[in-house]
C-alpha cells in the first residue's frame, strides 16, 4: 500500500502532517558550511515540503533530536530536585536505513543495556516516530552494504522519495493514510545494493591488536577534533556538569553535553590523571568499539557504513580504510 505524489500532492500532505506533528528533515544550509561558499545539510524541524532535503545525504545525522548537544536533566536545590520540563510533542523523523539502522543502535545503548532504562533518552523516544528516506543510488564514502544497513523493513510509519517528477511512499502504518494527498500504487521503498566503498570486518580481534604498531600512525596524522565522532549516528559520549546558582553550590542544574572520546579531557579523572593521550590509542579505541567490542556485548557491529566520518575528517582519515587495515592486519598476524 502506497502513494503517488506529484509537488503539490507532497506538499498538502506535509502540511497536514505538520498540524499534528514536530517534523525533524535534513535542510540544505545555504552558506553555513565550514567557508562562507559551502553549503551543508542539517537536521532541523520543518513545516513546508520545499525544506526538506530529499536527494543530498546528510552531513549530520538525526541523533540530536533524542540526545541533545546539552540537555538539562534536573535542577536542585540543597533539599529536592526536579526533573526538567520537556517538549513532549509527537514528532516525526524522516532519515536514511543507515541512520535507522543507527537508532536500533542507541536503543540497545540506552534501553537495553541494564537493568533500567535510561529516563531521559525514553521520555524522548516515546514521542519519536520515523519515515524512512529511500536512497535510489549510493553516495560517496557510503559503505552501508558491507555493514548491512543498506536495507530495513521495519521501524518506520511511512517511506518517502522523490520518483520521477514526483514522489512515491510506501504506508507502513495505516494511521497515517488519511494524512496522504494522492493516486494509491504499491511503492516498494529503494535501497542501495553496492557501494563504490567496500569494507571487510574482521570476525575477531586478537589481544595482540590492541598493541599493532599500525595505530602509530595516527599519533600524527589524527589531530583530536573529535568531528568524526560528533557526525556519527552510533557514537554516544557525553559528559555530566553542574551549574551552581549561588556560590556554595546547593541550587543549580545537571546537564547532560555531548562529549567524544577522540577530544582531550574526555579521560581526565581525579588526581590529575588522563588516559589515552596519544590520538592513536584514541583510533584504536573508537575503531574497535565500532567493530568489535560492541558487537560481543550486542551481537552486531556498531558501525552503520553511514561515511560521514570519511566525508568530513579535516586530515582526510577514512574510517572504511581504517578497518580494511585493521583486517589485513589480523590476517598478517594469522600468517
């Protein structure tokens, strides 16, 4: 069951979307990239067809709508606390398969990863739902293929792509019927079956790779921005801080902000003690949690082929080279 749209058709059924629903889309940022003549793609809430961004991939992904860059979490005082208000409205996601490949990732993270749900992310994921961007070809540095993301049949209310003049969707959730403005067809949602880039993911790391002289490299090369990180739809660090109202520190709030484990300072502790100094021993972190260490706690790889990092690491470090080397070097070892 589906719907075929021409402009105007789309455009109605955004609208009516929009007086029920917080619509969160990749927007084209004129002139908001890293120079004043480079354009970027964006997630941002939306309430016209003309905003969202259909044909180019994202250079951010959605994850900021339930793991914001800085959330208060509660306020204090020296004798209660408060959990901080929040805007609760519904609100539709509209992403690629890698990405929803990616929320299944955060889920396990912060629903399924102990014995109690993480409160804040849930109030949020409650009111999340997701349409599914079909993706007619595959983009540069994209590897979704070789992680497996490149397809999903679940997850989503509904598809939406552009298809000749037009735009088709596939209804996955028939509450949202009434909302499209159309011709009825069945639609079967487009997904990639290659990628330029391909990647082999080794099954095991041995021991021994966490001592590999190829990590060295990136001592000098990696430079610690921590843009790789920040990009990624699975990467999760944050740090906690308190804001304090008043000089002895008894009213404030806590927030919850973004951190990454490829930026100094993620591993200071107390005493003035700092791990993971060297970027290499930072690449070496990030690439086995991506590909190996959260695989044996979940059964699956962490990465989804997305390729932002690639995209938009300044020293021109690839994540999808990082891990063909990674496996060459297991199998040197094997030898």
């Amino acid at each position: 069951m589906g719907f075929v749209m021409n402009k105007e058709d789309f455009s109605k059924t955004i609208e009516k979307l929009s007086k029920d629903y917080r619509l969160y889309a990749p927007v084209l940022k004129k002139g908001e990239g890293r120079c004043l003549d480079e354009d970027i793609v964006r997630y941002d809430f939306v309430k016209n067809a003309d905003d969202i961004e259909l044909e180019l991939k994202s250079d951010y992904s959605f994850k900021e709508i339930l793991l914001p860059l800085s959330e208060t979490l509660f306020y204090f005082t020296e004798n209660e606390t408060k959990v901080a208000d929040k805007d609760l409205s519904d609100v539709l996601v509209f992403l690629r398969s890698c990405d929803l490949h990616g929320l299944r990732r955060l889920d396990d993270m912060y629903l399924r990863n102990g014995k109690e749900k993480d409160f804040f992310y849930n109030r949020i994921r409650e009111h999340v739902h997701f349409v599914l961007i079909g993706c007619t070809h595959s983009y540069k540095d994209c590897f979704c293929v070789s992680m497996g993301a490149n397809k999903i049949d679940d997850g989503y209310v509904f598809s939406i792509e552009p298809r000749d003049e037009g735009f088709a969707s596939e209804i996955k959730d028939d509450a949202f019927t009434s909302y499209f403005v159309g011709q009825k067809e069945d639609v079967a949602v487009s997904y990639v079956t290659e990628n330029e880039t391909k990647v082999n993911v080794p099954d095991r790391v041995p021991l021994s790779i966490y001592k590999s002289d190829m990590w060295r490299e990136y001592d000098a090369r990696c430079i610690g921005c921590g843009r790789c990180t920040l990009v990624c739809p699975t990467c999760t660090c944050f740090t906690m801080q308190d804001t304090f109202y008043d000089a002895k520190g008894k009213v404030g709030e806590r927030r919850r902000v973004n951190a990454s484990c490829m930026i100094d300072g993620y591993t200071n502790v107390a005493g003035g003690g700092s791990y993971r100094q060297p970027k290499g021993e930072r690449m070496r972190f990030k690439v086995l949690h991506k590909v190996n260490d959260f695989k044996a706690r979940f059964g699956y790889n962490m990465c989804t082929g997305c390729g932002r990092c690639d995209a938009v690491c300044p020293e021109y470090i690839s994540f999808s080279t990082l891990i063909n080397k990674l496996d060459a070097e297991i199998k040197k070892e094997a030898e």
